[in-house]
C-alpha cells in the first residue's frame, strides 16, 4: 500500500490519500482528505507566493480597459446577493482585489472596507472604499462588519478555518459571511477535467463541493444559511473559458485578458493578437449557450461555483452577542 502524503490536509489537518485522485496536465496533484473529503493541492513543489501573486499595475491600454470594463458588469450581481443577505451597510470584501467589487458597493449606498491578502498588486488609491494591502490580523480599528464577501477566495488559503474564525470574530451581531468557490462537483468539472478553468493549481489549494464547504463552515463555527446557485461570473465565464482552454495553447487567456493583473505581460504581440482573435470569435457564441446550461446545471445542483450565506451557529451567535453586551 503506497504512503499518504506529507502534506496534511488544509481543512483538517488531516492525512491526505494516495494515490493522487487528480493529476492535472501540468503536473500538480490533487489529493483527497481521508478524514473530511475536500480535495487538496500537493504544492511540496509550489512556487514560492511572490511568484504565484506577483506585484502589478494594471494597464492604461484601451483592450486593457476594456476588458475590465466587460467583467465589471458582472459587479452588479454581487451587490445583489450582498443587498438579499443583510440589511446592514458595512461589508468588508476579503480578497478585494483591485477594489472594484469595494467601488461598486459604495456606489450602491454600501460603506465599504477592502482587504487583498495575497497582495495582488498596486492599489489605486481611494478615499472611498478604504483599500488596504498590508495585514489586516491587527486592525481592529475596522471595526464590526453586517457582511462580510469572500469571492473565490477561499480555495487559495492553507488555513481556511483559522481564516474564517478570524473573520467570524468581526461580524456584527447578525452579521454573516458571504462566499463563493469553484465547486467540484459541477458539470464543467466533470466535463473539462483538468482543463477545467476553475482548477486552477497551485494557486487553488483547496477545492471543495458542498458537503466539504459545509463542513469547513462549522469548523469555524458558521452554518450555511442560505444557497445563490446561479451567479453568471463564474459559471457561463468557466464555460466559456473552459472551452478555450481546450482550443488554445494559452491557458485562462480571455480570463487574464479581462482582469488585467499582469499575467499576460511578456507575451508576444503575435500571439496575444492570435488569442485575443480566436477568445472573440469563438467566446461571443458560446456565452448565449453557456448562460443556458449553466443555468440548468445550477437547477441541478451542479452550478461551477457554490455562493452561500453563512451565519454563527446558535451557541456562536449567543456567545457573540453576550460580548457585545
């Protein structure tokens, strides 16, 4: 019988199984937790984080410009499900980014703190969101927080429940967390397999289907409360990318295109014309049929991303409000 792995599962701290139950076509495998079932990233030959997040600014082109416009749109349904989950104003956004998402709150009456742990470039800086991109463990000058919004960022932690805890510690009583991951058990999972775009590794250690995300949660003491099962940004775009992925020699292309975070930068001007021609030409098709089976597979339970609400168990909201009293 082949050893398990040195590596301990990030959920739990558990044994990870071998064989791998994934081995992605470049070379990174995946593992599953014989204790709690997620799916773990071996990342023993990891690049280091400055290599896997490196600093950027983003580009004053106008493709550049464009594209970021385009993935903005997507802003507006996240507002939405933050606006159908509390009727609080304060959110801290965890994994903000470029504070776009910080931006389109405050717009919408929102009081609104962005935090980007894996320092993922040059903030643009703002009066309003506050944006911050340094640690945040020892600010408790933020203060309480009615929600706050984890988009697809909870896959790249090592210690998602120490995370979690943390953030669960300032919530307003009330308050919850609002996060979305890929889910492992979507259709485009099953459909791409490796070329899948919300694979991902090594930047995703961590890849959870609804059972694991739900067990993680009440590990830190959280329940899931409610389900958002159809959220375009991360379903119609995985399948139109997946595809792409499939097509092209450049994984993720059209994806770096429109988040303009400094992974296409050195890339010939031959090659990013090829790629941009054929993403245009091959994705404005597909995205009118992928919003359709996306939108079946989400009826399915079988959505490419899991967006939940999570609220503090019973016994957790009872110990919050007694310290807030």
């Amino acid at each position: 019988m082949t050893a398990d792995i040195a590596q301990p599962c990030f959920v739990c701290g558990g044994a990870l199984a071998q064989p791998p139950e994934v081995v992605t076509d470049t070379n990174w495998n995946l593992h599953r937790c014989r204790h709690c079932g997620a799916l773990a990233t071996d990342i023993t030959d990891a690049p280091p984080p400055e290599q896997l997040y490196p600093s950027f600014s983003q580009s004053e082109a106008g493709a550049a410009r464009t594209g970021r416009s385009l993935a903005s749109r997507f802003l507006r349904r996240r507002v939405q499900v933050v606006r159908e989950s509390t009727r609080g104003r304060r959110v801290l956004d965890f994994g903000a980014g470029n504070g776009d998402f910080c931006a389109a709150l405050c717009t919408a009456g929102y009081d609104a703190v962005g935090v980007e742990p894996f320092s993922l470039g040059e903030t643009q800086l703002r009066d309003n969101p506050t944006q911050l991109y340094r640690s945040w463990k020892d600010r408790d000058d933020l203060g309480r927080f009615d929600a706050i919004t984890l988009w697809h960022v909870l896959e790249h932690l090592h210690n998602p429940v120490e995370v979690l805890t943390n953030l669960r510690s300032r919530l307003a009583p009330g308050g919850c967390l609002i996060i979305s991951v890929p889910n492992e058990r979507s259709w485009q999972r099953r459909v791409f397999r490796t070329s899948w775009f919300h694979l991902d590794p090594p930047r995703h250690v961590l890849h959870l289907d609804r059972a694991t995300l739900a067990d993680t949660l009440s590990r830190a003491g959280m329940t899931i409360e409610k389900s958002f099962p159809f959220l375009p940004e991360y379903g119609t775009s995985g399948w139109v990318q997946s595809v792409l992925n499939v097509v092209l020699p450049r994984r993720n292309f059209l994806y770096e295109f429109t988040k303009d975070r400094g992974a296409l930068v050195g890339i010939g001007k031959g090659s990013y014309a090829a790629h941009l021609l054929v993403s245009v030409a091959l994705g404005v098709p597909l995205f009118a049929t992928a919003w359709v089976v996306e939108a079946v597979a989400a009826r399915r339970d079988a959505a490419a991303a899991l967006t939940v609400k999570a609220v503090l168990r019973p016994h957790q909201s009872s110990d919050l409000s007694r310290g807030a009293s």
